[in-house]
C-alpha cells in the first residue's frame, strides 16, 4: 500500500488564475498546473531556493520537490509551445497561517495580503487533468 500523500504547504496563492494565449490555441483544453507545482515554481526559479530549500519551506522531501518541479516544468513547456492556456488550480496544498516557524523565505505574504484570494477557487477542478503525474 503506497504512503499517503503530504500536505504541501504554500504561503501565497497565485495573483491570476491562469493565462490565455494570444492565438487560436485559446479555445483548446487548458494545461492544469496545481497550485503546489506553482509554489515550487515561485520558490525555486524566483525566490532562487534550492530543491533542499523548497522543500524545506513546502514541508516536504526534496525529491518530492523535484518530481513536483519537474512536472511543473514540462507543464509551462507545453502551454508555452503548444500555445494552449494555462489554469492554476487544485493540488495536494495547505495555505500557511502566517504562524509556521519557516514560513516563508522572506517576510511571510500571508500576513501582509489582506484580502488574500479563496482558498477554495484553487482547490477545486485541479486533480482531473491527465497530466498529472501518478502519487
């Protein structure tokens, strides 16, 4: 029986969710990008934090960062080059309470923001995508 999957924490929702292309790639089926794989995204190509880093920030293991950043990666790809749109929901996430010890790299976002979006506009419809990769 595998192990339950862990809960990635994530201090920031996204501030859009999703992006459109500008040719006619707009009316296919969106790349689902979940908002965990958009956390190790932000951390690791913006914040520069190493997968040890991120992972320690995410509560979770670096291999699983890497297996999330890698998935993350070949996602943006494939909207990018296929010119398909982008969605940022769903995931395995809990939104940081602003309390946690290592909260965030700098100052935590969740304490500053103060009118942060629904949690819940980014949990739902992101698991039906196939291009997921399997827990």
């Amino acid at each position: 029986m595998p192990r339950p999957r862990k809960c990635r924490r994530v201090c920031r929702l996204p501030e859009n969710e999703g992006f459109q292309p500008l040719g006619p790639g707009a009316a296919e089926t969106p790349v689902i990008l979940n908002v965990d794989e958009y956390e190790a995204l932000r951390l690791i190509d913006l914040e520069d934090l190493s997968q040890e880093e991120c992972g320690e920030y995410m509560g979770i293991a670096r291999t699983t960062v890497q297996q999330i950043y890698g998935s993350a990666r070949k996602k943006l790809a494939r909207a990018l080059v296929e010119g398909l749109p982008l969605r940022i929901a769903g995931g395995d996430f809990s939104l940081c309470d602003g309390t946690e010890q290592r909260c965030c790299r700098r100052s935590c976002h969740r304490r500053q923001a103060g009118n942060l979006k629904n949690v819940e506009d980014f949990q739902q419809g992101g698991n039906e995508n196939e291009n997921s990769p399997a827990p």
